[in-house]
C-alpha cells in the first residue's frame, strides 16, 4: 500500500533537543511566545547559551522574532565558541545554518567542525549535515554517515534520522526512524509509516501516521484520514477518516474539506458521527459546518446555452 509520500532528507534538526510540534495553530503561537519569553529571560541573566537556545526552538514554532532574536544572540555565542566552549560552538554553527544565507557557511562550518570533533552530538549532526549536503565543504557522504552515527549514539535523535537515510540496510534504516521518532522527531514517524507501508506492512503503518497526526504532521493526517476512509490497515472507520481531516482544517490544512464532504454525503455518516468527529479533532464548529453543508442541496452543474 502507498502512503503519503513524506520527503526525508538529511536535517539539520540544530537544536540540542527535538522541539515538538504543537497541537493546533494557538498552541503553536503559545509556544512560541513561551519560548521568547524564557530566551528574553537568559538574556537579560547573561545566560547566551539558554537564550540562543530559547529563540531558536521559538523560530522553529514558525516565529519570525525568534529567528532574529537567534540571529542577534550568535554574535553573544562566538566569545563562548572562541573560549572553547563546544556546546556555543554547536548552536552557533546551527543559528548561522538555518538563519543566516550562504556567506555564512563558512564560519557555520568551522563552529561544526569544532564542536564535531569535541565529541558533542548537536556539532556531529550539524557538520554531518553539511558534509552530505555539501554546504560549504565538499560532499563526503562516508564520514556524514560516521558522525551521525557518533551523535545517534550519544542520544542525538536528529542523528539517528539523518542516519536512517544513509545506511543501506532497510530493517536498520526503520530501526534509527523508530529511534528518532521515540526520541522527538515527528517527521521520523511519518516517514517510518511509508516505509512500511511500502512493505505492506499496512497495520504498522497506519499506527504511525495516526502517531505522527497526533504530534501535529499534517501530511500523516491526511495519509491516515484516507486509511480510514479506505479501510487500509484496519476496518474502515469514517469517525476518524473526518476526524483527521478535521484536525488538519485546524492546522490551516484545508486539503481533505472537499474528502470530508464526499465522504458525509455518500452515507457513511450520520449527523451523530459527524460531531463525534468533531469532538475528537477538538473542532465542534468544524462538524456543524459539514453538517450544513451536506443538508443543503448539491448545487446544479451550469447549464450549457445553444
């Protein structure tokens, strides 16, 4: 069975801890200004290495403040980086990656190399990146494998993803997503979900989307919206196929309306159901607007003149 498709490329995932993904579009703005508030807190403290870490995981809910606030803490990191300190030297090396544009892989570069070879995994990861990207450095896509698995096994959940694209054994490469994915990275899960599904192994499969759709990956909601709708990996079950596209019209998905509309009018679900999928995606207003809209006539196709 085909899933959802999800890319999977090597990441530089730069934070020292997967942030998660929020729930639902206000909670993401939560985060993010929970996140500004503790990094203005470091700050204020002379705390650069708390504050650097606080605006990144802010721009990482999608705030713009947090990538600048980021971008002006790197300049409070590079004494820390330049006294020896390994860990400033891994966050500095991944607010100039993600950040900053290509004049700065240079200097992202050497704070990698730096913390990389000091044994911290967020500076294996980061330099591991760039070497197989080949950001800055030429591609060695050998020794990325080396340091990703050096950061994987010093608990660096970004590390074991980026390896899980690398290795060439299947059931390993799973191994290091399920890792990853138990580790914080959502996007691990969604993209473990198609490699089963790929083997047809669809009930496993369907267990991780439904684990990535709750942790806020749009794609693995839609993917397991249709699984439910189609009955792949389980009995069908148009209760959660809705509630999943609901949950995405949450997230400012609206891709799966038009399969939630189709779905409602051909019968599979009553007006009961439909609320009950309304309150399991937290979106009663959600199951009232369906309900509307299949009570009310389809409208006529345009007629043609002459």
């Amino acid at each position: 069975m085909m899933g959802s498709d999800v890319a999977a490329v090597s990441v530089p995932g730069h934070l020292l801890e997967p942030c998660p993904e929020a729930g639902a579009l206000g909670l993401r703005a939560y985060g993010d200004r929970m996140h500004l508030d503790e990094g203005r807190r470091a700050a204020a403290a002379g705390d650069w290495l708390a504050a650097g870490h606080a605006f990144v995981r802010a721009a990482a809910e999608g705030g713009t403040e947090g990538a600048e606030l980021a971008v002006h803490a790197a300049a409070e990191l590079v004494p820390l980086a330049e006294g020896g300190s390994a860990e400033a030297a891994a966050l500095l090396a991944g607010i100039h990656l993600e950040h900053s544009d290509e004049t700065a892989l240079p200097t992202a570069l050497k704070y990698a190399r730096a913390a990389a070879e000091a044994g911290v995994p967020a500076g294996q990861r980061v330099y591991g990146h760039m070497l197989a990207q080949g950001l800055g450095v030429e591609a060695d896509r050998a020794h990325a494998a080396e340091l990703f698995r050096a950061a994987a096994d010093g608990g660096d959940a970004y590390g074991a993803f980026n390896l899980a694209q690398l290795v060439g054994d299947p059931e390993e490469s799973m191994r290091l997503l399920a890792a990853a994915a138990q580790g914080g990275v959502v996007l691990a899960g969604a993209v473990l979900a198609d490699r089963l599904s790929g083997l047809d192994r669809d009930e496993e499969a369907l267990g991780w989307y439904v684990w990535a759709a709750e942790r806020g990956h749009t794609g693995a909601m839609h993917a397991a919206a249709c699984w439910y709708r189609d009955g792949f990996g389980s009995a069908p079950d148009p209760v959660q196929a809705v509630r999943w596209w609901f949950t995405m019209l949450a997230h400012g998905e609206g891709d799966g309306v038009h399969d939630a509309i189709a779905l409602a009018r051909s019968g599979a679900l009553d007006e009961r159901q439909i609320r009950e999928a309304g309150r399991l995606a937290g979106t009663p207003a959600s199951a009232e607007a369906l309900i509307d809209t299949v009570s009310s006539p389809e409208p006529e196709p345009p007629t043609q003149r002459g």
